[in-house]
C-alpha cells in the first residue's frame, strides 16, 4: 500500500514538475539563509532530503536530486571531473 501524504493524496497523484519544484525549493530554503537560522551546509541539507524522502517527498525525485548534487559536489570539489559530467550517457 502507498504511504500517504498530506491532503489525502496518494503517491503517484502528485503532477511529477510539483514534486520537482518541491525538493528543489526545500532544498533552496535549507541552504539558504534565513532570518531565525543560518543556513545548512550542501551535505546536511541532501540528508534532509534523503530523510523525508517517502514522506515529504516523492522518493524517485528525491533520489534524482540526491544523485545529481553528489555529482555537482564531486565537480566542486575536483573540476576536472566536470568533462565525465558532461560527456556522461544521462539515459
């Protein structure tokens, strides 16, 4: 049985662009600063990410963003990784 999520939606029936603006914006809003807090780092907001994956979020687009970062902080962190980045079979 899927897990439900707010509103009485189930998996599945969320529009896949709403999940995507969802991580995407989260993720923004925890890395970014805030008047009440300081923001998380990179590595503590992807955790968060994973943790609410199921519940917060759509667990196959939150799992795409995860990847995705890791790849973009790997690329931060050594640039001559960007060329396999960008040469990469994406399909």
């Amino acid at each position: 049985m899927a897990k439900a999520i707010p509103m009485g939606i189930g998996n599945g029936e969320i529009n896949p662009l709403a999940g995507i603006v969802s991580v995407a914006d989260s993720f923004d809003a925890m890395t970014s600063v805030r008047p009440y807090r300081g923001k998380l780092d990179f590595y503590k907001a992807v955790e968060e990410i994973r943790r609410h994956s199921g519940q917060q979020f759509d667990p196959n687009i939150a799992q795409t963003m995860v990847k995705c970062q890791m790849q973009v902080f790997n690329v931060l962190n050594n640039p001559r990784q960007m060329k396999d980045l960008l040469t990469q079979d994406l399909g």
